[in-house]
C-alpha cells in the first residue's frame, strides 16, 4: 500500500482565498486525490481540498521553518523580558 503524507481531511471551516495554479500542478493534485481516497476508502476529495493541509504539511516538516519561528519567538520573549525586567 502506498504511504502518503497526507492521511484523512478533516471538515473545517474555511477562509477563501483565490489563486492560480499551473495546469500540470492541478494535474498532479487531481492525481494525488484519486491516490487518497483509494488509500483511504473514502471517496476522492476535490483537488483544491488537498491544497490547505498539504502546505501545512509542508510547514510543519520544514526544519529551517521550524528553527526561524523558534528564534524569532526567542527573540520576541527574550526582548519583552528584558524591557520588563
């Protein structure tokens, strides 16, 4: 069985946002829908449902992401402690 990186989605509420994207992008997301609900045996989500939990993926596995927002709040409460204090 495939392993994908994205497991079932879950129904939340959306905030709309309007973006273009290249075909052969939309092509590949259609695709990896079709993967998904087979995988999951859950009917194909719509490509564009793929779209949120994919970047937040992304996000949460990018390490120097992770790194950048760890010291930049380091910066933030070590700043504001020091004004305090």
């Amino acid at each position: 069985m495939t392993k994908l990186k994205l497991g079932p989605l879950t129904d939340d509420k959306p905030v709309k946002i309007s973006l273009e994207l290249p075909a052969a992008v939309h092509r590949d997301l259609v695709a990896y829908a079709q993967v998904l609900g087979r995988t999951t045996g859950q009917t194909a989500p719509e490509p564009s449902k793929l779209v949120v939990p994919m970047i937040e993926r992304f996000m949460a596995t990018d390490r120097a992401f992770a790194k950048a927002r760890r010291d930049r709040s380091a910066q933030g409460a070590g700043g504001s402690a020091e004004k305090s204090g």
